[in-house]
C-alpha cells in the first residue's frame, strides 16, 4: 500500500514541480511587490486618473463585447438545437475554429479584411461607404469589440447548446395550448431554464476578454487604456513602479477569479 502511494506521489511530481515554477512562483513574485507596502502601492495607484480609468475601460469593453456575443450565441444555440445530428456536427466544427486561432492571427485577420486596405473595406468602398472612416473603425474599442466577439461567440455557443438540447419543447405547445402566446411561452418556460447558462456564459466570456491582450495589442498597440495594455506599457516601456504594476496585476486577476467564481457557482447551483 505504502509503494503504491509512493509510486502515485513520484508520477505526479513533474507536474506538481511545473505548476509550482511556472505558476505559484510567479504568483508570489507578483504578490510580494504591491503588498510589500499595500497602503502607499494603493494609493499611489488611486491617484493616477489613467489607471483607474484603464479598469473601467477593461470592464466596460469586456462586458459589452461579451452581452453581444451572448445575444448572437443565443439564436446560434437556438438554431443548432433543432438541427440533425449530422448538420450540427459540421456547423459546430465550424464554429469551433476561432478558438483554434491566436489573438494576434485573429486580428491579423480583422485587419486583412477590416483594416484601411482591407477586401472588405475596398468592397464597401465601390457602393459610396468612405473608406477612409470604415477603415479605421477596426482600431478603435467597436473595431476591438468586434474581434473580441469572434472568438467568444463559440465558447458561449458550446455553454448554451447543450441546455437547448435537453429542453423539452413539448412544454411550449402545451403552454400554447393553454391559450399562451408564443412570446409568453418562451419567457415564462424557456427562459427561466436557460438564465444560469446564459450568466455562465457571460461570466465565462467577461473573464476571458478580460485578460486577453494580444488581439488588443496588435490592433491598437498601446492606444487604447484598457488593463493589459496598460500593464504592458508600464514593463515594456522601461517602467520603474513595479509595485504599482503588481497591484494592477492582482486587479486584474481578482476580476477574473470573481466573475469565474460566480460562473462556477451558478453552474454548481444549476446542476444540483
């Protein structure tokens, strides 16, 4: 018993070694800067108007491009739910290949297509829209958007199918029966029991936009204030406030935890 446990112990010990060095350690490093001296790190952050307003501009982004991607996944979810098996198979490959891909060859892409000399752009430019303007939307926070929802889309997608699958739509036709319209049937009957995986959903897509950084930073470099960006400028531009970079970096994860943290536990809530 005791050579069993050992051997079980010794087989998860390069795991357990990669995942203390390339993770934990890094993690203490991040912390020990900020909370060397909290109070002074925190208010020396508090005072700089362009960091606070990095974080609102983060969250504001995060959540708006993550409430769109909700709504498109909605109708997509909807719309595989009743399809064959064969048909939802190829589509749902499909749907699947934003996330085969990097930030920076998603944006690379946007820009292909999006950008100043981009196909769709000089396509636009043919039917009278400038192409000046259309241009120049794909690097502005809409055009960042844009590119952030290409790649949420399917993971709201693969959260909201399976919900619509095990729905029994027999309750929609007998509610209808019942003499309810067919608006009423689906808020009072399909919506409530798709509510906790929309929110898992937008949890999920909030905390992923979040800290993603290399589609923003192909797009815009440094322009826009949004929190990674911000964190890259202060190291890569030869920063020397490293505790204030540290507390930005436990903002930046708090957030994340707490929108993962209730996407757990609604998902938790739901199954049981």
């Amino acid at each position: 018993m005791k050579q069993t446990t050992w051997k079980k112990w010794l087989i998860t010990l390069p795991a357990c070694l990669g995942y203390l060095l390339f993770f934990m350690l890094p993690m203490v490093f991040i912390f020990y800067e900020p909370l060397h001296a909290p109070v002074e790190t925190f208010n020396r952050m508090i005072s700089d108007s362009y960091l606070l307003s990095s974080i609102s501009g983060s969250l504001i982004l995060s959540i708006s491009a993550s409430f769109v991607s909700l709504i498109i996944s909605l109708f997509i979810a909807f719309y595989l739910s009743h399809c064959t098996d064969r048909v939802r198979q190829i589509l749902s490959i499909m749907i699947s290949l934003p996330l085969v891909f990097s930030g920076l060859i998603v944006a690379y892409g946007f820009i292909l297509a999006f950008g100043r000399a981009g196909f769709i752009t000089k396509t636009l430019g043919l039917v009278g829209i400038p192409e000046a303007s259309f241009g120049n939307l794909i690097f502005t926070p809409v055009g960042l958007g844009m590119a952030y929802c290409y790649y949420l889309i399917p993971r709201a997608v693969f959260i909201l199918l399976p919900v619509f699958q095990s729905f029994d739509w027999q309750q929609i036709k007998v509610s209808q029966s019942f003499g309810a319209s067919k608006l009423q049937s689906y808020r009072f009957i399909l919506f409530p029991q798709i509510l906790p995986a929309m929110v898992t959903s937008l949890c999920v897509m909030c905390s992923v936009a979040l800290g993603a950084y290399g589609t923003a930073l192909a797009l815009s470099g440094t322009q826009l204030n949004i929190l990674p960006l911000t964190l890259y400028s202060k190291i890569s531009d030869g920063g020397t406030d490293f505790p204030v970079v540290g507390m930005l970096s436990i903002i930046l994860i708090a957030l994340c935890l707490i929108f993962t943290f209730i996407a757990e536990t609604i998902q938790n809530r739901y199954s049981k």
